[in-house]
C-alpha cells in the first residue's frame, strides 16, 4: 500500500508523537502498518483523515482516553505461549525452584513487564504449577502490566488461537486449557493467579499493585528495543529498582538495561541473559554455581558476567565459549579481552548460491515441474533448490508458497521462500516472509543470517534491523562449532558468521 503525500505526512506527526510523548520509537519499514491502524481508528472516531487523528491526539494528554486508545494500536504485542527456549529452561530448572522454596516462607512478587495479551504471565503461572501441584497455594503474585488496554482485556478472557501455541507441548494445552470454538481457552485455577494492570513502566509511577520490598523476578522481554534511548535508560532505571534483594531481571536476549549500572550486572545462564542487583554479587555468584552444580551442568555451562563499560570491542554473547578463567567460577569480562578469532575463516559475503543438484533422487527429478506431488519435505526442498537453480524462479516460489500453505508453522518454509525472493531481488518481499520465520521460531538462524543479508545488500549495516539481526546472530552462534553448518545454506557456516559479526561489530550504535 503506497501512502500519499498527506499520509505520510500525518503519519510522521504521529511518529514524533509516539517518541517525544512515551518514547515510543517504530522503525520507518512501520510506516505502512501505522497508517493503517491510524485510518481505522480514525474512521471509528467518525474522523476524516489520519491529519485529523494527529491534531487531535496533540492537544490530548498521554493519559486521556484518546491515547490509550491510539497507543494500544500502534504497539507491537506479538508473544506467544513458551517463547524462548533458553529463558523457559533457565526458569524451569533455576529460577523457578528458587521461588518455589521462598514461598514456603515468604510472599513472591513476580512482575511481567510489557505482557500484551498474557501469553507471558500466563505461562509463568503454568510453569509454577507444573513444578509444584500446590503452587496455586502458595503466596505468590504476578503482575502483568502493558500501555496496551485492549490487549489486556484480552488477557483477561485468556483465550486464543492457535498461533500462540506455537511452541507449546500438546500435553499443556490438554492439561491447562479447555476447547471452545477452534480456540483454547485457560483454566480459572491459572488466570486468577494474574493480576493486569495498565502501566508504562518509563512514565508511569509505581502502583499499588507493586510491593514495596520490589519484585523476586522481572520479566521485560521486549519491552525496551521500541523505546527511545532516554526512555529506555529511564526504564531501566525503574525495573532495576524495583528489583528485590536476591531478585532477578531477564530482558530480551538481545536487549541490555542501560542507565542502571551501578544497580544490577548482567550475566549470562544456560544462554539466557540475567540481571541481578549488584549489591548481591556474592550471592548470585553461589547461588548459579551450586544451581548448575546441581544439574551436572557446571563444567558445560559457565556463568560469567559481562560489563557494559564503553570501549568494550565485543560483547559477551559473540564469545563462541566464555573466556578461559570463567570454567566453574564467575568472572568479570575486561575491554582488553580479544576475541577469539583464531578458529574463524573468512567469510562468504555474497548472498549464499543455490546449488545445482545433480543427484537428485529420482521422484524429484522427474516431478520438477510440480515437485510438491507426494514428496517427502526433505526431496521438496531438493525440488524447489533445483527449479531456482534452472531459472524457474516464479515456479519455485510458487512452490514455497503452497508448501506454506500445508504447513504454515515451519520456519524453514518461510526461510527457503526468502531466499527465493532474494534471487528474484524482493528485498521487501524476503523480509516480509522472514519476519513469519522468526515468529514461528524466535531462534532460527537460517531467518536471522538472511535477514541480516537482505539488509546489508539493500539497506545498508547502519540500518537498525539490520543490527537487530546481528544481535540475534550474536546470540545463536554461542557453543556452536566453527564448521557447522546452517540450515538450508550449505556454504555459510557458524564460523563464517563469527567472522561477519566481528568485522562489522564496529559498525553496531552503541
């Protein structure tokens, strides 16, 4: 959809007042999207023109009835049931013990920052309950809180489809949620324990609901990448705050709480980044070495710190392993580290070439012209590669689309779709189907080194999603070996992807 001049104009005005209002920052490929949130909200307000909507929301305050509701749509809520694989192991197996033994003798606040339409807190209850059958007995308390009110009332009725159990066990679902109408609805036993507030955690002061000793566990993930960077120094300062004596602060894996170093350090378990407040490094130094010792996990999975201080050339989770002193004991990382590039080779900076497969098994071979016809997944991909490789690329990606259409779920569809695009040079088209990959599978490589791609040839390093890939890169290659490969991209390993992070780290805004 191509906006006219006066779209684009009002929705630049609507930009500037989502950053100088509530910090809100929506990067310029958004721009699409909130035009067309802004021209329904401005037809159900009898309005007529999104023009009329900015004037209208610049003469109301943040709090008015207004901006809720313009805020609510112009937020970015997508979450799911059980989103993160590395955060739900480090919960499960570390933190949420932890908890459960504090709240045999004391209450426990747990605060899901940013929670959109309840998926998070959600979760957290039912992982608690899974634990311990009686954990609904114990005293224990989630706050969920967005600037999202729709969402929320949403939340509350806790019903959804399936797209949010995406990356839920089936034998979740059949446990905690009940079927009605082609969507799964959550049992009264997990709701109740969830309390929905409406809140900004960078504007709004402390609510009731916030208990005074602060919060055991404070999940903001995702919260700050949209903020402005005062806004988000101010959130940080207000989540480390609220952070109670042996508490912990999990942020999105690629996010950091800036503002607030000389309250809470970051350190990083069984690949999950963790703050905790700086007061309580000796007991968080025991407390996760005497955790993973109890999980045998210890020697394979060190702890170690990392410091945000300026000047530092690479950050912690580029390390492919934790610096050498950091076997069993915490450490702290210094500026002078070098990175460990002797392992690395160079790497592949053209868009990774499709190869010819002359060893076609002999049902895809003589079945190219409609390779999806009773083909196993694995001979489909061979099919769909060797229409691209031939030049058939309208075929191909024809192919793609209706192997999405049978399984709609899998990353790596949406992946091979991306790379077709990109041989057909769609960066727009390429971009839109990788951002279906990464909601599917928020740790797909594959999606991230081809958006990564798409937005270097196109875009430019500079261009912020294009950091954000980095980001999620810099976090997925941690432990893996140099030669390994990354699916669907033959040529392009993890070393190779080491190499690309580490010359173009210069180029990341700090």
């Amino acid at each position: 959809m191509s906006l006219s001049h006066e779209e684009l104009s009002a929705v630049e005005k609507l930009r500037f007042l989502l950053s100088t209002r509530i910090g809100y920052e929506l990067p310029n490929e958004f721009r699409t999207l909130m035009a067309r949130q802004a021209r329904k909200l401005s037809q159900e307000l009898s309005m007529q023109s999104i023009g009329e909507l900015a004037d209208a929301l610049k003469k109301e305050s943040e709090g008015s009835q207004l901006w809720i509701r313009f805020v609510g749509r112009m937020t970015i809520g997508e979450s799911y049931f059980f989103r993160n694989p590395n955060h739900m192991k480090t919960l499960h197996k570390v933190i949420f013990p932890e908890l459960l033994a504090r709240a045999q003798k004391q209450p426990v606040y747990i605060w899901s920052a940013g929670c959109a339409r309840g998926e998070e807190p959600y979760t957290l209850a039912i992982m608690l309950r899974d634990l311990d059958p009686r954990a609904h007995e114990l005293p224990i308390h989630i706050v969920a809180t967005d600037i999202d009110a729709e969402a929320m009332e949403q939340a509350k009725r806790a019903t959804y489809g399936e797209w949010a159990f995406r990356q839920t066990p089936y034998s979740i679902q059949r446990r905690y949620f009940t079927l009605e109408n082609k969507h799964l609805t959550l049992h009264p036993a997990i709701t109740e324990k969830v309390t929905f507030v409406y809140h900004h955690v960078a504007v709004d002061r402390d609510l009731p609901a916030f208990p005074p000793q602060g919060f055991d566990l404070i999940l903001c993930r995702n919260l700050l990448m949209y903020l402005r960077e005062d806004f988000r120094n101010r959130a940080g300062q207000v989540l480390s705050k609220r952070l109670a004596p042996h508490g912990f602060l999990i942020p999105g894996q690629v996010e950091r709480i800036d503002g607030a170093a000389s309250l809470v350090e970051r350190l990083f378990v069984l690949g999950s980044t963790i703050y905790t407040r700086t007061k309580d490094r000796d007991w968080s130094t025991r407390f996760f070495e005497e955790a993973l010792e109890r999980l045998g996990a210890a020697s394979n999975n060190p702890i170690f710190r990392a410091t945000s201080a300026p000047g530092t050339p690479v950050p912690a989770p580029l390390l492919a392993k934790p610096p050498a002193q950091a076997t069993k004991r915490l450490t702290r990382s210094r500026a002078s580290d070098p990175l460990p590039t002797q392992t690395l080779k160079p790497a592949k900076v053209d868009p990774p070439k499709v190869e010819r497969f002359t060893e076609l098994n002999p049902r895809a071979k003589a079945q190219l012209d409609d390779p999806l016809s009773h083909l196993a997944v694995s001979s489909v991909y061979d099919g769909i590669r060797a229409l691209l490789a031939s030049g058939k690329k309208h075929e191909a990606e024809a192919a793609c689309e209706e192997l999405i259409v049978q399984e709609p779920l899998q990353p790596n569809h949406h992946c091979l779709l991306a790379l077709v695009r990109l041989e057909r040079e769609d960066p727009d088209g390429a971009i839109e189907v990788l951002r279906r990959a990464v909601y599917c599978d928020p740790d797909n490589l594959t999606a991230y080194y081809l958006w990564w791609l798409v937005g270097v040839r196109y875009w430019g390093i500079a261009w912020d999603r294009t950091q954000w890939a980095m980001r999620h890169l810099s976090r997925l290659v941690i432990g893996l070996d140099d030669h390994a490969r990354v699916p669907l991209l033959s040529n392009v390993t993890a070393g190779d992807i080491r190499y690309l992070l580490h010359r173009n780290w210069d180029s990341f805004r700090k």
